[in-house]
C-alpha cells in the first residue's frame, strides 16, 4: 500500500520514519470529476530508533503539517486544495483529518472515470479494509469499482500493524489546543 498512497497527503512531511494503520478516503463527487475528499490517517506512529530521528518526526509532524505554507503549495500543485487539516487524538491514537478540494479525480490516487465507472487499481498485496464499492480481484492486481450514480466513493486501506511494539505511539506527545 506504500506505493499506490506514495504522494499521500503526509508524504510532503512524513518523509522520514512515520507511518501509520490505516488511511480511509470519503470523496464527495459533484460532477463526473470533480468534487471534495475527506481523509482520515489512523494512529500515526515513528520508527525512529535514535532520539534525534524522533524528535526530526514529531517537529515536521506537529509544525510543518499543522502550520507549514509548503504542504498547502505542494499539494495545490497536485491538484489538491486543501481547505482543512488537523491532528486529533482519538482513542489514545493520533490521527490526521484532512479535507480537500479537487477538479480532477485522477489526481486522488489515480482514479479512473471510463465507460460509466469509478475505478481504482490496487497492488494484490495491498488490503482492502472496507469499501462502498466492489472489489474484483484477477491474477496481476485488484480493484474497486463503483457505478457513475454514486455519489460518495468510500475506502479504506490498511498500511501496517503495530503489533511488535517498535513503534513510537504519537498520541501523549501531542498537545492540543
């Protein structure tokens, strides 16, 4: 899943050791292509082995992504307007909520519109946690369809677990105002 959310919302900042559990996207479509996305990155967590790295992570996390000008100009370069974003602790997890205009759905991990369908091509490695489409998987990859009458395209993918403990929970290190 790595690959296919490669230009992510986060990447712009997340560059160094964060990751996170799972990535959900409600995109609201008020034509054939254009529309708004709500996204919400679940329980974000650092990797840093060295004190240096995790305090470089939570820095570009907490600042650039709450404050930076230089996320708002990259991601408006992709096609992404952003008109919200925060951090939000929930559940003892840090989760990031961004919500963002668009004029073209194939800048949204390359959705497709062709022949009265919404579709997206995934890795077969890549899981699907929940969908209000179908999922049609074949031999080489697999994707979610849904039909040109929805209006709401809905998903959600999951990234990594965090089962082993070598991930730094975020969430008491952030303070919100």
């Amino acid at each position: 899943m790595k690959k296919l959310f490669s230009f992510l919302v986060l990447i712009p900042f997340m560059n160094g050791c964060l990751t996170f559990n799972t990535l959900s996207y409600e995109i609201i479509l008020e034509d054939e292509s254009s529309g708004r996305a709500n996204v919400i990155i679940r329980d974000i967590r650092s990797d840093a082995a060295e004190p240096n790295e995790f305090k470089e992570d939570t820095t570009k996390l907490f600042n650039e992504y709450l404050y930076g000008s230089e996320v708002l100009k990259s991601l408006k370069e992709e096609g992404k307007d952003i008109y919200s974003r925060r951090l939000q602790v929930e559940d003892e997890k840090l989760n990031a909520h961004i919500q963002f205009y668009f004029d073209d759905i194939s800048q949204i991990e390359n959705l497709i519109f062709d022949e009265g369908f919404y579709y997206l091509t995934l890795p077969l490695a890549d899981s699907v946690v929940s969908t209000n489409g179908q999922i049609v998987i074949s031999d080489d990859y697999k994707r979610i369809f849904w039909d040109k009458n929805v209006d709401t395209l809905r998903f959600e993918m999951f990234s990594i677990s965090f089962d082993d403990g070598e991930y730094h929970e975020l969430a008491k290190y952030y303070k919100q105002k």
